[in-house]
C-alpha cells in the first residue's frame, strides 16, 4: 500500500520505473532487493531525476529497506552508483534561489493578471450601469 501511495506522488515516468521494480519484485519473490534498487535507480537516471529525488525514492520505496540496510548512506551509494550525481551545497543553493526566483515572478504574474480581471469587471459593471 506504501508503494502504491509513494508511485501515485511520483511523475509518471518515475512511477512507471518504481512500478515495472515492484511488478518484478512480486513475479520473482527470490529477487535480490538490492538488485532491484539498483535496476530502479538506473531507470530513474536514465528518465532524468536528481541524485535527492532518487535518493528519497529508495529510502521510501524500496521494500523492506529498514531491515535490510543498516547502513545510514545505502540509498546514496546506490544512487551514484546508478550514475546520479549528487549536487554540491552551492548547486543546491542555486537551484532553491532560482526556485525561489520563479515562484516570486509567478506571483507577482498572477497578481498583476487578477488586478486586470478586476479592473475589467469594474469596466464592465461601469458599462452596464450606463445602460
């Protein structure tokens, strides 16, 4: 049920991969786990997601993954060992600033757009008035 809750919050490419991982996992239950994450990982690079959102997808959906790793960087290791890379502290910040950046001017965009819907209804409720 996790699984599914976590695929259904995904892109659709990325859920598709998490997805094609869980329909082997249940056809061939013998499977390596960690040979699962590291073919999803591999998916998830190739359609293009971040080193962090791969990271996060195994730490949430890899079956059993509190069990089965100890370890404290599994997720990590296997995201750049699929060929994600990790982003530096500086490329982090850049990318929260410019995230920052567009929602600022996507807000001042919707505000200036609901001024002029009302400017035009006030327009219009002028014009009716008239008549």
């Amino acid at each position: 049920r996790l699984m599914a809750m976590i695929i259904s919050r995904l892109p659709s490419r990325a859920a598709s991969a998490l997805t094609r991982g869980s329909e082997l996992m249940q056809r061939y239950p013998d499977t390596d786990l960690s040979r699962l994450d590291f073919m999803a990982s591999k998916e998830l690079v190739r359609l293009g997601h971040s080193h962090e959102a791969i990271v996060k997808a195994i730490k949430t959906a890899s079956p059993a993954i509190d069990e089965r790793k100890k370890s404290h960087d599994y997720a990590e290791r296997t995201a750049t060992a699929a060929g994600a890379v990790p982003l530096s502290p500086a490329e982090v910040a850049a990318i929260a600033a410019r995230k920052a950046e567009l929602e600022r001017q996507a807000a001042v965009r919707a505000a200036e757009l609901q001024a002029k819907r009302e400017a035009a209804r006030e327009q219009s409720r002028g014009h009716d008035m008239e008549m």
